[in-house]
C-alpha cells in the first residue's frame, strides 16, 4: 500500500472518530486497522499530529475581527506600545501616518 493511500485512510479514520457522533464499534475498527499494519500506526500517528499542530497554529492566529480592531502600527517597541495608555496608542498611529504620507511625498 501507497504512502499515499495509507495518508488518505490515516485522514479517513481521524476525521470519523473526531465526529461527536462516532460510532463505538467504528473505534474497534480503527484499533484493527492500526493493528493490522505497522504502516497504519505510523501514518496515522503522523497526520494526527500534523491535525493537532495546525489546531494550535489556528489559535495562535488572530481572528479578522481582532486585526481590524488593532491599532499597532509599528513605530514603536511592542512592548513600549503596550504601556502606553490607548490615546498615546492613537497617537503613535496618527504620527506614524504622517510620517509614511512624508516620505511617500518625497519618493514622488
């Protein structure tokens, strides 16, 4: 069997056992199916953590909501950002475009 096609069933097996709804006599299944291949395990031991590791990158990513809402513009240390109180924060974004309008005048 193809690496390939044991990746497309790893994917299969994954994805039906994660439903709410997965029938238990499905996991016995998948447990002979593990077992009858060591190619089996090892696939589906690699695109299980492929999954969970895509899960964590998808949390660390911020929302579209919570991008439009940032007001950070880069003119600053993030860290010195952050203690700044939310007007300066304003502030800082308002000179940082007037600098960028500046120095776009000036190429032009």
């Amino acid at each position: 069997m193809s690496t390939r096609k044991q990746m497309a069933e790893a994917a299969r097996w994954f994805m039906e056992l994660d439903r709410p709804d997965a029938d238990p006599e499905r996991f016995i299944e998948w447990q002979q199916w593990m077992r009858a291949d060591t190619a089996h395990h090892a696939a589906y031991t690699v695109f299980e953590r492929q999954m969970h590791l895509k899960i964590k990158q998808a949390l660390l990513l911020p929302t579209a909501e919570e991008m439009a809402a940032d007001d950070y513009d880069g003119s600053v240390p993030i860290e010195d950002w952050k203690s700044l109180p939310r007007t300066a924060r304003r502030r800082s974004f308002v000179r940082f475009g007037i600098a960028a309008g500046i120095a776009a005048l000036t190429l032009a």
